[in-house]
C-alpha cells in the first residue's frame, strides 16, 4: 500500500512537471501571438516569429506528455475530467491547429500575410483563454456520482473559469513581452518595456483576484489557505510574490534584458505552487484524490520506466536546442 501511494504520488508530481515545463515553454510563445496586433510593422513581427521559430513547435511535447500521463497514470481522473471540459480542450486545440498552421504558412506567402497574422494571434488568444477557462473549470470542482461525471455540458463555463482565463491571457502576455526584451533590441525591445509594466500590473490584479475568490469555491481551500497551522505554511508564497515582484520592477526599471523573462516565470511557479498548495492531494478537486484514481501499481510502474528514459532526453534535447539559438535576433536574421 505504502509503494502504490509512493507511485501515485511520484506520477502526480511527474504531470504537475510536464504541465508547468508546457506552461513556461509555450507560454512566452501563445504570450508572442496575442501581443502581434501590437506590432503592425512588417519587420517586428518577422523578428518576434523568429525569435521563437526553432523552439516553438517542440513545445506540446510537454502537454502531450501530461495529458498522457494523465490518462495512463490516472484514468479515474481522466475519464471525469475529459467529458467536463471538452468544449474548452476542443477550442484549445483547434487555436493551436490555427497558429501551428499560421506559423508556417506566413512565410511561404506575401498576399494574404495579414491574414495569416491575424490566424496566428486568434489562436494564440483562443488557447490560451481555453487553457485559463479548464483551469478554473476544474479548480472550483466538478460534479461526480460514483466514477463518473454528472454535470452538464456548460458547466465549465463560470464568472471563476473566465476570471482564471482572462488571467491566464494577462499573464502568457507579460512572457511574452518580457521574451521580446531578452531577444529583440532597439524599438522593438523598448516598446516590450513598456508593454510589460502595464501587463506586470495587470497581471498581480488577476492573481489577487483569483487568490481571493478561490477559498469562496470550496470550505477546503479556506482551510488549506487560513485554518493552523496550514496558513504557517502558506505564507510564505505570498510573501515569495511580493519579493519576487519587487525585484521585478527594479529590473524592468533598470532595464535589464535577460533577469524580467526569469522573474515572470518565478511568479508563475510562485501561482503554480499556490494552485498544488489548494488541490493536493484531490486530482479532481473536492470528488477524486490521487490515490482513488490511480493506476494499478505494475502500469505505473511500467511507464515509470520509459518516463525515467525520456524526460531526461527530452530536456536536454530542449536544453541544447535553446543553447543553439541563444542571444539577440535582429532584422533580416533568423531561422527562416
């Protein structure tokens, strides 16, 4: 019993990995496509697309592994969670269809290049909207009887779920702005400066927002936020915000290029931290716990094994793709 709950906490922490690596990695890239009718010019959005060109289509690597894991690791959750969100996961896909395509084919013509801008920043806003939408779609709770899911078709959609979607947008937007900073130069690295003081603030609404709303959901998350001594161990993600924020407006202040990229990135993992802080140990909050929904011990332990393989291959493979492609991209250079 000890190893099954061991294994069941192990492969939560290894879909918690893949979604956070899929949320700082195509992040800053779905943040690079809303921010593109901000940039009319011709020659800013060629330097913003190939500021991303050689990493961005490797990044569903990570969602497909979290979604997999997901499915094999915990099947319970999966089989409720999918028919509670399939209008969201639908729209998801079908905005990441969109700028995939968009992407490539803005390239390859000159006629309808407008229109294949406007493609990829409609689909970077409708799947990132739709992965705030599930979010908050599935923190504030689903309805289940027995194993199955036995809500509706919009129950997903709620003033929380859009709150959480809107904030999501708010926050791949101020990546994206602080990516701009730490690849671009000159105006276009000066207007992402600019850009990025107004979304910084913006964004510290939305995670107040959400972080005041989100123990009105459920008696459990006021409990892990403010009953004793779980607020003794809370506290210090707040506290890591405001630090963390402090320190980001230096920078931008500053203006320095490389340090505000890696600071939004701490407050998403600050949030991210706040989120697991709320759910754990429920996969699907309030119904299933990790343990209730998990996969018999030998599965888990079977794809341990490939996952053991793969992770590390993955990330050093990514690891070395960044490396390549490191520094400044100016106008007229670039991958394509």
């Amino acid at each position: 019993m000890i190893a099954a709950i061991d294994l069941a906490t192990v492969w939560a922490f290894i879909i918690a990995f893949a979604v956070f690596v899929y949320v700082v990695m195509d992040g800053f890239d779905l943040g690079l496509g809303m921010l593109f009718p901000l940039f009319p010019a011709k020659a800013d959005r060629d330097v913003m697309m190939n500021s991303v060109a050689p990493v961005w289509d490797g990044n569903e690597t990570w969602l497909v592994l979290g979604g997999g894991g997901l499915m094999a690791a915990f099947p319970l959750a999966y089989a409720v969670l999918m028919p509670a969100l399939y209008t969201p996961v639908i729209a998801m896909l079908i905005g990441l269809v969109f700028r995939g395509v968009a992407f490539e084919f803005r390239w390859r013509t000159t006629a309808a290049r407008n229109r294949w801008d406007v493609a990829f920043a409609a689909g970077s806003l409708l799947a990132t909207l739709a992965q705030g939408v599930a979010l908050g779609a599935i923190l504030q709770g689903v309805q289940v009887e027995g194993r199955h899911y036995a809500g509706g078709w919009w129950d997903w959609l709620t003033p929380f779920s859009l709150l959480t979607g809107v904030a999501l947008v708010v926050g791949y937007s101020l990546l994206g702005a602080t990516w701009l900073i730490l690849k671009t130069e000159g105006a276009l690295r000066e207007k992402a400066y600019r850009l990025s003081w107004g979304l910084l603030f913006a964004m510290l609404a939305a995670i107040a927002l959400v972080s005041i709303a989100t123990p009105f959901l459920s008696i459990q998350y006021a409990q892990r936020w403010f009953a004793w001594p779980n607020v003794a161990l809370a506290a210090p993600v707040p506290i890591a915000v405001a630090a963390v924020t402090a320190l980001l407006m230096r920078s931008l202040g500053q203006k320095q290029d490389s340090r505000p990229f890696f600071l939004v990135l701490a407050l998403f993992a600050l949030s991210y931290a706040g989120l697991g802080i709320s759910m754990y140990p429920f996969i699907v909050p309030q119904s299933i716990t990790i343990w209730q929904a998990a996969a018999p011990q030998n599965s888990q332990i079977f794809m341990l094994v490939g996952v053991a393989g793969l992770v590390p291959l993955i990330l050093g493979y990514t690891g070395w793709a960044y490396w390549v492609f490191r520094g400044k991209v100016r106008a007229g250079s670039g991958y394509h």
